[in-house]
C-alpha cells in the first residue's frame, strides 16, 4: 500500500496589528521619499533654504546631538549593567549643570571667567562632572542597591519617583527661575571656516569636548580591567562574581561613569543654550534615552551614533521631510509612478517579497498625489523638530525594533 505525500498548504491569516504596521511602513516611505524629492525641487526652485542655512543646520544638529550621545550612554550604560532604564539620569544631568552655573557665576564675579575663560570652564567642567557623578553614585547607593534583586519594574518605578524628587528639590532650594550662565567671551564665536562650512567657535568647543569623551570612554571600557570588568558584568552577573569580580562595586562604577559622561553634557548645554532651571533635565532625558534605543540600548557605540543622528533629525528633518511636502509633484511623473508601483505591487506579491510591495505601495501614494495636484503645506517647522524626532524613533523601531545597531544585553534580559 503507497501513500502519497501531501504539501501542507499555506493559509492567510489576516491580522489587525500586521495590517497596521504595513500601511506604516508604506505612510513613512510615502512621506519621506515625497518630501526629500519636494525639498531638493523646491531649492532648485529658489524656493527652499540656502546652501549656507543648510550648512548651519547640520553644524547645529551635529552640536546638539553629541550633547544627546553623552546622556545617552548613561541610559544603555545602566541598562546593560541592571537591566531597567534610570530615568532619573536626566536629572543627574540637570543638577550637574545648575552646580555648573553657580562655578561660573563665582567665577565670572571674580573676573576670572573673562580673563581666563578656557581656566574657567576646565573648573565648570570639574565641578559639573562631580556633581553628577557624585548625584548618580548617591542615587546608586540610596534608591537602587537595596532594590538590586527587587523585580525590574520596581527600581523602574522607582527612577521616574527619583526624577521627580530631585526636580522639586531642586526647586525648592534655587527657586524656579530660569538660571543664565555668563556669556562666553567674543572671540570664541567668531566662526572658523572648516570644508565650507562656517562654524563658531562654541560649536567647535562642544564638538571637541563630546568626541574627547566618547572616545575616551570607548577606550575605557574596551582596554582597561573595570572596563572589562563591566562588560563581564552585563554579560552574566553570576559568573562574573564567580570569576573574583566585585559586582557591587561594578556597578557604582557604572553609574559614576554615567553620570560622568552627564557632567559633560551639563557643560555643553551651557555652552549653547547658557540657561538652565529645575526642569532642565526632562526633556534631554527622555531624548537621551530616545538616542539610546535609537542606536540599540545597551550598545555603547549605538547610543553615540544614536544621539548624533537625532540631532541631526531633528535640526533637519523639518526642513527636510516637512517641507517638502508642499512641493507639488508634476502629473507626468504621477502617471508614471503609478504605473509603476502598480507594477511593482504585482511583482513583489509574484515573488512574495513584503518589501517590494511596500515601495509600490508608496510610489501609488506619489503616483496618486501627483495626479491629484495635492500638496501639504505645514506652518511654524521650527517648532515640529521634537516631534520628528520622536516620529524617526518610531519608524526605527517598526523597521529595526532593535535599533540601528542591535542591541548588547545580558543572558537574563535575552532569556
């Protein structure tokens, strides 16, 4: 007696969540192509922004991004270590930086701050770093070590509690007012022509001070023992005590560098922005630790391409994307789009290729705007960049939701 074999046949189950995240993708490849494509038409128009307002642009967003890639390391830093996100580090940031200020006020009453400004902000540098490190070492030892085998959603709890606490003490010890750093002497903000691009001189300072101490940190945690150390310590804490390592002090060490690197970071927003205020923080923390799901939490190295490619989305994505929505796509190039996402559609169902079908799904989109004559015309850009930056957290998430350079955690958090 023979049998014959049957192919199990392959049945299409439709799902609500699946559909969603689809017709995302599609939106999102849709509104960037369209608004790309609308932004170099519409400078080839005259209509768009300078070739020297561009320039500008990314100097600002290179400056304000590595202010974000420093904060975020503390945030994949921690996270690699303990497992759970400290949202409280925004708040080490701000104290550094108020801390900071009352250096550079002592310092400008003297007279020292005009005399000798690169003395002067070695000092506020100093004197920012300890603060922060000193406010995450004690928020280390008070709030989190007795909560260290706690389930994680406590010290979770626990960090936005500590947030909150440090913002209102704060408050109540310097007042709500908005705090101004002494301004910076004239000749650091003569720009510097480097490649064509005029930059001034206190962006060049941030720039220099946040590299300095990435890279630093990088050789920190690659070549030396504690650097080593902590990696055997995200990797598998157990084993890692079983091999002579002091977890405990592992961990400090964790958040002092983290709180280290929120020093800097302190500094460098006063360089450019100079004000500062109990609720300093909050803001760049929940950016930071959008940079740092951004690059892949828990990978050192993403969240510092993490923090620069937000502020790049963010001095950019404006004017990029949102402002080229208003150009107006020629109908010739509408009907030959939508021939052409139709076409496409076919033949990635054929080949059963899901990515295909999305990009003639979004040359429909255009195909479709084009014929219509529709354009999208967006006020006050300016004002949106903290939206696109959240929007370009979530379209990495849906098409790589471990970040663009995957994530690095430990055994128990893969488990």
């Amino acid at each position: 007696m023979t049998t014959t074999a049957t192919t199990p046949t392959r049945t299409f189950k439709f799902s609500w969540t699946d559909s969603f995240l689809w017709a995302i993708r599609v939106m999102a490849i849709f509104v960037i192509v369209w608004g790309f494509i609308g932004a170099i038409a519409l400078g080839l128009e005259g209509n768009g922004l300078s070739a020297e307002a561009w320039k500008q642009l990314i100097v600002s967003g290179v400056a304000q991004g590595s202010m974000y890639g420093l904060l975020a390391l503390g945030y994949s830093m921690v996270y690699g270590v303990l497992g759970f996100i400290n949202f409280a580090h925004g708040e080490v940031f701000m104290v550094g930086a108020m801390v900071g200020f009352f250096a550079a006020d002592a310092l400008f009453e003297a007279g020292l701050w005009e005399a000798n400004f690169i003395l002067s902000i070695f000092i506020v540098l100093l004197v920012a770093m300890f603060t922060s490190t000193f406010t995450a070492v004690l928020i280390e030892k008070i709030a989190y070590q007795p909560l260290r085998n706690a389930p994680r959603l406590i010290p979770l709890i626990t960090s936005i509690g500590i947030s909150f606490f440090i913002q209102n003490a704060v408050q109540l010890l310097v007042g709500p007012a908005v705090k101004t750093y002494p301004a910076p002497p004239s000749w650091l903000s003569d720009p510097v022509n480097i490649l064509g691009f005029q930059i001034p001189g206190t962006i060049l300072l941030v720039v220099f001070l946040a590299a300095v101490s990435m890279v630093g940190l990088w050789l920190f945690v690659e070549r030396s023992a504690t650097g080593r150390a902590m990696r055997a310590v995200a990797e598998d804490k157990e084993i890692a005590a079983l091999m002579g390592i002091n977890v405990d002090r592992v961990i400090v060490m964790t958040f002092a560098v983290g709180g280290a690197m929120a020093g800097v970071a302190a500094l460098l927003w006063a360089l450019m922005f100079r004000s500062v205020s109990f609720i300093t923080g909050f803001l760049p923390g929940i950016k930071a630790f959008t940079a740092a799901v951004l690059g892949g939490i828990g990978n050192i190295v993403g969240a510092m391409v993490g923090g620069l490619l937000l502020g790049l989305f963010e001095s950019l994505g404006p004017n990029v994307i949102l402002r080229g929505l208003s150009w107006q796509i020629p109908l010739a190039l509408g009907i030959v789009l939508l021939a052409a996402g139709v076409a496409t559609v076919v033949g990635g169902r054929a080949m059963k290729r899901n990515g295909v079908v999305v990009l003639g799904a979004a040359a429909i989109l255009m195909g479709l705007t084009g014929v219509a004559g529709f354009t999208i015309v967006i006020p006050g850009l300016s004002q949106l960049k903290d939206v696109v930056a959240f929007t370009a957290l979530v379209l990495v998430l849906i098409f790589r939701p471990a970040g663009l350079f995957g994530e690095q955690l430990g055994r128990e958090d893969r488990a």
